[in-house]
C-alpha cells in the first residue's frame, strides 16, 4: 500500500490533469456540424451512390436475420 504522502502526491497530479483537460474541452467549440464539412466535398455523384450503398449493405449485414428480413 503506498503512503499518504506519495498517495497526496498523485492526487494532486489528478486534479491538475483533470482541470487541464477541462480548460482544453472548454476552449473548443461546443458543436462543430460534422455534415457542414461534407457539403461539396463529393464531386463525382456516381461514386457517393455507390458508396453509399455499398456502407448499407455493409451495415444490414452485421443486423441479426429476423431484423434484416423486416426491413426488405
């Protein structure tokens, strides 16, 4: 077990970490639209649809069958 002073000691890092870690979080912006950044960033319209679906199938694959069969 480690003594009250070295266990003083990391304590006191903690709560000097934490509150440097909240100063950070405070300083960035609260919501950043991440769907802001997108718009106008595809240019070839052909390859977002195939991408697009090619995420849907992915993702319908991972759902259990009686899920998947409610869905088509």
């Amino acid at each position: 077990m480690l003594d009250e002073a070295t266990l003083e000691r990391r304590l006191a890092m903690l709560e000097e970490e934490v509150a440097d870690l909240k100063q950070k979080s405070a300083a960035k912006p609260t919501s950043i639209n991440w769907f802001d950044h997108l718009i106008g960033s595809i240019s070839d319209e052909s390859a977002f649809l195939e991408a697009s679906e090619y995420g849907r199938s992915f993702r319908q694959a991972d759902k259990p069958m009686d899920e998947h069969n409610n869905l088509t």
